[in-house]
C-alpha cells in the first residue's frame, strides 16, 4: 500500500479525519517552510549556516517538531529571500 492509499484509508475513521483538520495549519507551515528554502534554492545545511545554526534545528522546524517563535520564523523567511506576513480570518461557525 502507497502513502496516498493509506492516508485515505486512514481519513475515513471520523476521529482521524477530525485530528488531521486539527492540525491542518501545523502541516501547511512546514510545507511553507520547505518550498521557502527550495525556491531559495538552499540545503538545510547552507540554510543552517545561514542562520548561524545547526542543520538539526532547521529539520525540526520543517517537520513541525518545534514551537517556533515569530523571530525565528522571520529569520528563516529573511534567509530564504521571502518576508513573512499573518493573515487572520475568522473561525467558520459550525451550522446549528
């Protein structure tokens, strides 16, 4: 079984479906993350060096193993030639 057949297996169980919404916003900043540095053009490594930091902190972040803070987030983006901005909208209300 691929990865996509078994993470469409995995969404029909309601509460699995329920946990990966949850966590939605957490993977879409990794991916952001990712294709920051990859349209940069930059490893981990030279991002790392960038950054003056290791290349274990910089997997960490792209992965979502950490909590990083606004500055950290801004230092990445800068690095990779990008600024960072927030976009906030409002929580959808769920139908009563």
């Amino acid at each position: 079984m691929n990865l996509k057949a078994l993470k469409e297996q995995a969404l029909q169980n309601p509460e699995v479906e329920a946990e990966y919404e949850r966590l939605a916003p957490e993977f879409a900043l990794a991916s952001t993350l990712i294709s920051m540095r990859q349209r940069a053009g930059l490893t981990q490594e030279e991002l790392a060096k960038r950054l003056d930091t290791q290349k274990s902190n910089i997997s960490r972040l792209e992965r979502g193993s950490s909590n990083p803070g606004w500055k950290t987030l801004q230092r990445y983006a800068h690095a990779c030639g990008f600024e960072l901005t927030v976009h906030v909208e409002q929580q959808k209300q769920p139908a009563h």
